[in-house]
C-alpha cells in the first residue's frame, strides 16, 4: 500500500460521482455512526476507519475483506466487524453501487438486505457529462485568456473565491496534502481548503497578525512551507482578516503574489 501522501493524487483521478458521494450527507452521517457505536471516541481508531475507508475507495481493500480489516485494525469482535462492514457497504459505498462490482451480493452474504434505493439518487451519466462540460468550458477559457491581455483584478480573497472560483483550487505549498478538520480525507493544499481550515481552527471571526503567524509558522499543516509559500499563505490568510486587495490575473487564473511586496 502507497503511502499516504499519495493518496489525494489518486483520489484526483477518481470518477466524480464517486468523489462527490465521499461527502454527501449519508457518507459523513454513517461514518459517525460507526464513530459513536463502536469506537468509544478512540482517535486512532478513528484515523484507522478513515484510512480503511479511503483504501477500499480506492481499491487496495476489497470490499470482502471489510470484516477481516475491521476486526484487525479496529479491534472489533467477529460480529462487530460485520456488524461495521454492512453500514459502510449498505450506507455509503452502496448509492454508488456500480463502482463496487458484486456489492450486492457481499451485503446478503454478511446476511444484510440489500437497499431498496439508494439515500440519494445520482445521475452518473448525467454527472460524467457535467464533469465533460466543465473541461471543456475551462479549455474554452484557457484559450480565450490565452488571446486576451493579461488583465489585473485586485479583491480580497473571499470576492475573488465568489466571482472566480477557479482561484479555490490554486495549489499554495509543495507538500501532497494537508488534513482539514471538517473533510475525512487528506485534501490538496488547494486556497479554498486552506481557507477553510484556518477558519475552522482560529474562528470564524477577524484575526490579529500574531494569530495568523501562530498559524502560519507552527500549525502541523504548515511545518513543511519555504518562506515564499508561508508568504503567499499569509497574505491570502491577512485578506481574510482586513480585506486587502489580492491581485489576479485573468490570464493565468490566479492569484500573481509577484505583484505584491
């Protein structure tokens, strides 16, 4: 099995109708079940469901041997284990059932019924083509910008984010991944994550500079940033807190820190 850091750039390649069920309701809903009935709030059980969770998604656990690697990397009974093997297969991995070939009859062998329809209904075809669109939209884009002079709009962050969202998934950081509090998986060092986990960890309120260096130079996310990406994420972090202008470029689609001392 790879290791971890690798995971995102894999999850990356996945469909995206499997990407968008990772967090639909039922799939977070069902995890905390699984959390509360049979975890006892131990955390590294809690990072070893997630884990298995992951790897079955993508394809290193197979989805018969959900019992055995319950049991073994949750410390469950043999009862328990089916017992946690049935709600993954029968409430999260089941409403996209057509990337687990034999779900269904893995669910009666553990002796579960299988769901009479899915939580949620999802168009594949209807998501695959959107997915299509949107790649052909942004290649449309791309060679516009490409036949236009660069233009500069300066805006804080989070009217840049609404009135051009492709800004969100402008990678800051080499590292592969960082772990935002609210997603079950380790994420890209995307600014729309970034964005998210700074507030998730100071507070949904405006922040003094001590408080954003505290984050900038000490939060575990951040250990591994040169100065010029603790540069880029402090001045995207400041135009949370005061607003300041951020200067992107129509042109490239994102965000030009060149352009600022």
């Amino acid at each position: 099995m790879e290791n971890d850091n690798q995971k995102p750039n894999r999850f990356a390649m996945l469909p995206a109708f499997v990407l968008d069920s990772i967090y639909e309701d039922y799939s977070l809903d069902a995890i905390t079940k699984i959390r509360k009935e049979y975890l006892d709030g131990d955390l590294k059980k809690n990072e070893a469901l997630k884990d298995m969770i992951a790897h079955s998604i993508l394809k290193d656990i197979k989805i018969e041997q959900l019992v055995e690697t319950s049991r073994e990397n949750l410390g469950l009974s043999e009862e328990q284990s089916k017992e946690v093997a049935l709600i993954i297969l029968q409430e999260i991995f089941f409403p996209i059932d057509s990337f687990f070939p034999g779900i269904k009859d893995e669910i009666l062998k553990l002796g579960g019924e299988v769901p009479k329809e899915r939580p949620r209904k999802l168009s594949e075809q209807l998501l695959r083509r959107e997915e299509e669109m949107d790649k052909m939209r942004e290649e449309e884009e791309r060679k516009e910008a490409e036949r236009m002079a660069d233009t500069i709009i300066s805006k804080p962050i989070e009217e840049l984010l609404k009135d051009f969202p492709v800004v969100g998934s402008q990678q800051i950081g080499s590292q592969e991944s960082i772990i935002v509090k609210t997603k079950p998986l380790p994420m890209k060092p995307l600014i729309k994550f970034w964005v998210e986990d700074y507030k998730e960890k100071m507070g949904y309120y405006n922040h003094t500079n001590l408080e954003r260096v505290q984050y900038v130079y000490h939060d575990k996310n951040t250990k591994n940033m040169n100065e010029e990406e603790r540069r880029q994420l402090g001045l995207i972090l400041k135009s949370i807190d005061e607003k300041i202008p951020l200067p992107y470029s129509t042109k490239t689609r994102k965000i030009d820190f060149s352009r600022m001392e």
